[in-house]
C-alpha cells in the first residue's frame, strides 16, 4: 500500500518508520526539513519519556476522564519500555536525571539524527517545503493537495502537531480534519506562562527563587506545585506555573476568575516565618524597611513586600508593629496575583484540545473516514511537563503506523 504521512515531526517520523515495514511511505512536510520542533525539545536536550508513567501526568480538554483512557489503551501497547526500545533500536543510549529520561548524548539533534538515518535506511520519501491544504476521499483512496502538487494514497496518517510553538506563517492540520467532518476541539496554549496585571512583576521581573504555586478559581483551589518560580515582566514563568497553566487556560477560557497564591518561602511554616521575622526585628532594629528583608529575599522582591504591607521604606523597623510583621508574613506565604491570560500559542511547548476522541478508534483511524488516521498532538491529549507529550507522539506515531482498522 502507499502510505502518506503529513507532518515530519516526532510523531509523523515514528508513524512512517512503523509502517515503512510493510509498506511504500512518503512523508509530507510544510518545513524545509523534517523535526524543527524536536530539535528544540528539552532546551535542545530531548526529554524523551519519563520514569514516571501515572496516567494523571495525561490530559483532555473536552473529557479529562475520558482522554486519559483513551491515552492509557494506547500506552498499553506502545508504553514508555516499547518506545526506549525503538529509540535504543535506532542507537539512542537514555539516561535518567530525576525520573526524566533523555539521550546520553543530552542532544535532540541526535534523537532526529538517528530517525533520519533510519528513514533513509528503510526508503521513506521525504518531500519538505509541502504544506498540504486538501484531503480528499476518493472512492478507497486519497487525494493530497499540497504546495508541490498532488499525492494518492491508500492511507493517510495526520500528524500535523499543533498550534504551540510554531512561527505564526505555518499551518496546522486542525482544517483539514475539520473539512473531512471532524470535530475539532478548540486548542488552547498549555505548558505556557502565566500573565498578571499587576505592575508589581515588572519590578520583580528576573527574580527566580524555589517556592510553591497554588492556582485558585475565585476562592477554589485547584492544584499546587512545586519548585522554580521565575518572576517575569508580564507574570510568572518556570515548570511548576508551566505546569498549573493548562488548567489555568481552561478556566480563564470558561471566562472564569482565576488566581495564583505564591508560598515564597515554603520551607518554613508560617508559624516559623512570624518567626524569623520577629528575631530580624529584635537584632535589626537599626536599620530601615526598606533593608528590613535584604539577605533573606531578591533585594526588589523585599522592597516589593515591604510596599504591599503599606509600610513606608524609610520607616525604622524598630517601629514595624505586630500587625506589620504578621501581614508581611501573610504576604510572604501567599502573595496573590491575578491571572489575566496566558501566553499566547507562539510562547507554549504543547496545546490542549484538538481532535474529538470520541471520533477517532483505539487504534487511532477516524470512525469517520475508513483508511484516515491520527497521531501526535493533534488529538485531545496533552501531557504534563516531563517527557509526556513526546511519549505520547512516538507512542501514538508507533501504533498509527501499524495501520490496523
Ligand atoms: C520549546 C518546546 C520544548 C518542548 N520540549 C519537550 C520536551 O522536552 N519533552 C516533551 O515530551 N515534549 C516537549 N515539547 C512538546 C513536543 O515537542 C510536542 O508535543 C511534539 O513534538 C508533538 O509531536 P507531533 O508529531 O504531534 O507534532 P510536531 O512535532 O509539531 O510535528 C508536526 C509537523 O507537521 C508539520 N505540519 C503541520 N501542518 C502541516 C501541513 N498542513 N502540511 C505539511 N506539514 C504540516 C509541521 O511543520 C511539523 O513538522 C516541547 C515543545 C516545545 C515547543
């Protein structure tokens, strides 16, 4: 059979690399080389997979339920060790940091190397510089319209990715799926940064310190992580508020009121902070609020808390009373921003939503259109920051590629 893959990425490459076993693959891409996005992966490292295999790192924007089990079928096929093995196959040695894997070599560029060596090896054509716009069914085949003309296939597989991450001028796949009656499940940017309104981050941009993120709606908590808070002149950025922000993108869609308290200080109780900032009154009397917190936090981010307690910096801190010390604690272990948005598109590693799964059969062929397959982003699933998202394409791509109806 012939086989057409639109989209050379992570998910695309593995996709015609499994079917290249059986059958005649051409791979369609709109770029001037197969893999940009992959290259770029993991700051340039490639966090291939994760240790960690729980299916809460999993999520879907129209059913989070639903696109998790859906996500776990195709997992149990073609999981985490399948996937180590068709890389090891290839050449990839991984290694493990922290539960995230990646290639020995901590390059991306050779986890792309290794799939064109072995495209190359098992004959798939590549045409670059072909944006497909037309999908069309003709009879038991398809026509492919693109920029370099027109492609019969007897299968198609869209692996077209998403709109995260990518110069504004490229196209997606979401239209022509749509255009074949799918429905297409309105993306929104994940694993971004955060935007407040308060001019405070502007003063505060460049900081990063270890905190803990806890992300409200209205007075609701929703979710709390950990780790590298890094303070930016529109907002927040760093992993944990990446990885709060796909919630904060759903809320903040459903036009709801959405808020982050920062805990910046978290290894300390408040009890203890109160604390600490009694014993700095008692031993730093003589100085001014303004150097009341220096050596304890980012010089502006002390001036910051100072402010937002209503003290001014010239103030003794002899004179800081107990109100002062106990609202400059509060501040401390939950200081509050407003989210307004998220980043946009350009700014996110992954989308959610995309392809309804309620259209598409567990071994990834549209329920719609016989011989039609998906992989990769997008269908409604996206991961969690950790090497979720790119298990997901080679693991989508790996049973895409069998072709199975
Ligand atoms: C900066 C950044 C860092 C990331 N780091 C990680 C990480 O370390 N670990 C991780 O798990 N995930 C990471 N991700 C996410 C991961 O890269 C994606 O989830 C993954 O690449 C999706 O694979 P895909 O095959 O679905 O789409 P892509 O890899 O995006 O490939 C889609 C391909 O289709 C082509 N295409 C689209 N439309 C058309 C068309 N109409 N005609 C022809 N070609 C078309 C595109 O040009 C592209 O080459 C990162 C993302 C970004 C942006």
């Amino acid at each position: 059979m012939n086989v057409l893959i639109i989209g050379g990425g992570a998910s695309g490459m593995v996709a015609a690399l499994t079917a290249a076993k059986s059958h005649n693959v051409t791979i369609l891409e709109q770029r001037d080389r197969i893999g940009h996005k992959l290259l770029v992966t993991g700051n340039g490292k490639c966090n291939m997979t994760n240790a960690d295999q729980s299916l809460s790192h999993y999520h879907g924007l129209l059913d989070e339920e639903g696109s998790r089990m859906f996500a776990a079928r195709v997992l149990k096929r073609f999981g985490k060790e399948e996937v180590l093995s068709f890389f090891m196959d290839l050449g990839i040695l991984p290694k493990e940091k922290n539960g995230y894997i990646y290639p020995n070599s901590e390059q991306a560029s050779a986890v792309l190397d290794v799939l064109r060596f072995a495209l190359k090896q098992e004959k798939v054509r590549i045409v670059c510089d072909a944006r497909v716009n037309g999908i069309e069914k003709k009879g038991d085949r398809f026509l492919v319209k693109t920029s370099q003309g027109e492609f019969h296939a007897d299968r198609v597989i869209l692996c077209t990715g998403s709109k995260a991450g990518i110069p504004k001028d490229q196209a997606t796949g979401y239209e022509l799926a749509a255009r074949l009656s799918h429905r297409i499940i309105d993306p929104l940017p994940a694993l971004v940064q955060l935007c407040s309104d308060e001019k405070i981050c502007k003063g505060l941009a460049g900081i990063r310190l270890n905190g803990t993120i806890r992300l409200y709606e209205d007075d609701t908590l929703l979710d709390t992580r950990s780790g590298e808070i890094q303070f930016t002149n529109y907002g927040i950025s760093g992993i944990p508020t990446m990885q709060l922000s796909y919630l904060a993108a759903k809320k903040l869609s459903a036009h709801k009121k959405v808020k982050v308290s920062l805990d910046l200080l978290p290894d300390h109780t408040e009890e203890d902070c109160l604390h600490i900032l009694q014993q700095r009154k008692e031993l730093g009397g003589y100085k001014s609020a303004e150097q009341f917190l220096t050596g304890m936090f980012h010089k502006n981010l002390g001036i910051c808390l100072m402010k937002s307690i209503g003290v001014s910096l010239s103030e003794s801190v002899s004179k800081l009373s107990d109100h002062d010390l106990n609202s400059l604690c509060k501040q401390i272990k939950s200081f509050e921003l407003q989210i307004r948005q998220t980043r946009p598109f350009s700014d996110a590693q992954v989308c959610a939503g995309g392809i309804d799964l309620n259209e598409v059969k567990d071994t990834l062929e549209s329920k719609l259109v016989p011989g039609l397959y998906f992989a990769g982003e997008i269908l409604d699933i996206n991961g969690d920051c950790g090497g979720y998202n790119l298990q997901w394409a080679f693991s989508s791509g790996m049973l895409a590629g069998q072709l199975e109806n």
